[in-house]
C-alpha cells in the first residue's frame, strides 16, 4: 500500500499532514482545494489482496507507540477523504436554534420538541431536529440518528424510558438523495469537494454543536446511529468527530461497515454502488475509479473503523441482508480489531447480527441501548446477549499481519 514506499511529498489537509509516495506522475484530477496536494491515481497504486496494515504508516515504518498512532489517524483521514467521501468545511460559528414546537407526552414522562437549526454562510442551511427528553434532572446520554423525518424511532418511548435522550435529524435537508442534485450545504460552500454523504455527516455533527450547548445532554455519551445509508453516514461522521462516544452503524453494507474486498453471497460491489445510474453521488467520483480494482484501494473500511478506537463502536446487521454484505462486516471487524485492542479499548469494538431482513428493528434499537449501557455503565445485557459472536466461524483471517507490541 502506500505505506511501502519511503520517499514521499507532504500532504497537508485542513490540519492534516500526511507524507504520500513519490510515484511518478500522479493522474488524478485537481481537487483545487487550499493545501490539498494530489495523491497516486489508482493505477499506480500497489495491489494489495488482503485487508490492508492500519499500522503501516506512509513512510513505510510501522506504528509503535500511541503517539505514532496519532499519526496515522490523520493519514488514514486524509486518504478516506480524498479517495471516498471528499473534503468537508469546517464548523460554522453561526449555529442558531428556534424551538418550532414542545409537548409533554409518555404520560408526563418526557418533552418532545421539535427545533429547527440553522447555519451557514446566510443562515441558508436549515436542518429539522426532533429530540425527545426524558423526565428528570439529567443530564443524559443522547442517541442521535440520521434520517428522511424525524421523530422515526420506533421504541422512542421504551429508549427514554431506559434513561436515554433520543434525538434525530433530517438529513436530506442538507443535500436530497438524488444524483446530480446540489444541496443548501454544497451550494453554501461550493469550493469543497464533499459528496452526499460527507454532506450528512457533516450535518449530523452540527447537531452535535447543538446537542452540546444543552445542560440536559450529557457530553461524554454522546451515540450516533442510522440505518443504511445512515449506517453509511455514521460510520464516517463517528470516525471523524471524537465527541461521539458509541458509534452504532445499522445495516450499512458497502461504503459502511462492509469492507470492499471480501464479500459474501449476493452483496452490493463497489462498482454497483458507484454506478452513475444509481448512487455515484454519494462518493467523491474519484472512488469510482476504483470499480472493480478495489484491491488498488490503499484502505478498506476496517480502517474507518479503526479511527473510532478507543471510543466504541457497534455494527449491527441481518443475517438475511445478503445485499449488506454480513460476510464483509465480520471480515472488516475482524480488521479493526487489532486497532481496538493495540489502544486497550479491545472490549469497545462490539459486533451483533440477528436474523431477518434490511432494517433498524426494535431488537436492534434494543440492542444498541444494550450496548450504550455496557459501555457507559458497565451493565450487563439482559439475558446473556453478546456483542463479539462470529457467525462465520470458517472464514479464513482476512490478513496476516499483527498488531504491535509497543505502548
């Protein structure tokens, strides 16, 4: 991977500095951002079969020490961005709320408001929040879940009863689902590379800046969900923001928690997915480049999650949803494990399949509040619930390298 070459030029991206090799001529288009040099075109890019080293940085050393994987952090960010998702602006300083509506329900046992936020240069990007708090002093852990409406949680009553803000935003409020649709948030900032999920994300963490500001939010428990193309959207937002504590993608398959390079029966590909005619908008269009070369790819998505570590991070999936590809969720979480327990967070990185279909059921809200409590808490889940069970017990280890031994 890129990490194999030693000599390098220096990539400085919002912040982050990144050394990538030196591989001749690099044929990737401009990205005509401030500071952004050009990394290696997929051609000139190793072939790499298994899931690639999270460890191996780009000057060809590997990690070994905490402070190395810092490091690295930054790098892996760096290349996501550039290859995948594209590159976000940062926060706006100008975030307001309007409380549109409050009511009391559950028998008096939580407030339902609905807030609408805006932002932006103008103010002219406008996102729906719904957040339903629970009766008490708090503060409590908040779940936040991206979404088409708010209010969409199906046990929101059950989760706050359990002691849980729940939260949700409207995420198609910020760039529509559709290809070649230019949303408030790219029309606000038109000189960043951002596709539709790297627009959601960057919504769901300006929500976050809301969530933040309110005395009824505890700020250390903070979880983000979606399902989907949610799961998609939180998987990255989770990766990239450190205040989101558990990160609980749901049925997100590939551009989520399936990794591209092991796939199980029937799964969506990454030529699929990025197939102009279906959901090319969702990722910077250089990721097509990599249909049907996805071992060029200098990253899986074992290292997005890998970037959650040490906070938590829960998939959850179908056994049935063979479009989500459950064999590549076991195979990218097998990946990251590594990372998780190199940090000492090895019991952070949880995994739980139940049979069915592509949805967010109530057992999997269930079992996200379940997980939520074992980590924030260290309760025990009812009933003996596990969240490292392997359901496919023969598939051969998806790499051969290890993690290091240093501190």
């Amino acid at each position: 991977m890129i990490g194999q070459f030693c000599n390098g030029i220096m990539n400085h991206i919002e912040g982050i500095v990144l050394v990538l090799p030196l591989l001749g001529i690099i044929a990737c288009a401009s990205t005509n951002l401030p500071g952004v040099v050009d990394m290696p075109a997929v051609d000139t890019l190793p072939d790499i079969k298994e899931l690639p080293d999270p460890f191996l940085m780009n000057n060809g050393r590997r990690v070994k020490t905490r402070a190395d994987w810092a490091k690295r952090r930054k790098e892996i960010k760096a290349m996501i961005l550039y290859y995948q998702y594209g590159h976000m602006p940062p926060a706006p300083k100008n975030i307001t709320a309007k409380e549109l509506s409050s009511e009391t329900v559950y028998d008096g046992g939580a407030t339902k408001k609905h807030i609408l936020l805006s932002m932006g240069p103008g103010k002219k990007i406008k996102v729906n929040v719904g957040i339903i708090i629970p009766k008490g002093k708090g503060p409590f852990p908040v779940i936040l879940k991206n979404d088409s409406r708010i209010f969409n949680v199906p046990i929101a009553g059950e989760v706050v009863k359990r002691g849980l803000i729940v939260a949700d935003y409207v995420r198609t409020e910020l760039d529509p689902d559709r290809k070649a649709a230019v949303g408030p948030a790219q029309e606000a900032y038109p000189d960043y590379d951002w596709a539709t999920l790297a627009v959601w994300a960057w919504g769901g963490m300006r929500v976050i800046d809301y969530l933040v500001t309110l005395d009824v939010v505890d700020k250390r428990k903070i979880v983000f969900t979606g399902h989907s193309r949610g799961g998609k959207t939180a998987l990255l937002a989770g990766a990239l923001d450190e205040r989101i504590a558990l990160v609980v993608p749901n049925g997100s398959g590939c551009g989520g928690a399936g990794c591209y390079r092991f796939e199980g029966k029937n799964p969506e590909s990454l030529e699929q997915i990025t197939n102009p005619r279906r959901f090319a908008y969702w990722f910077h269009p250089r990721f097509r480049d990599f249909a049907d070369k996805e071992t060029r790819l200098p990253f899986d998505q074992h290292f997005l999650k890998a970037l959650v570590a040490p906070r938590a991070l829960l998939s959850v999936d179908a056994l049935g949803d063979l479009w989500a590809n459950p064999l590549g969720t076991q195979q990218s979480h097998r990946g990251a494990q590594p990372v998780f327990d190199f940090l000492g967070a090895g019991d952070k990185l949880g995994i739980y399949f139940r049979t069915g279909g592509h949805a967010q059921s109530k057992d999997d809200w269930r079992t996200l509040v379940d997980f939520a409590d074992k980590i924030f808490f260290g309760k025990a889940p009812a009933g003996g619930k596990r969240f490292d069970k392997l359901p496919f017990a023969d598939a051969p280890k998806p790499f051969s390298w290890s993690a290091p031994k240093g501190k």
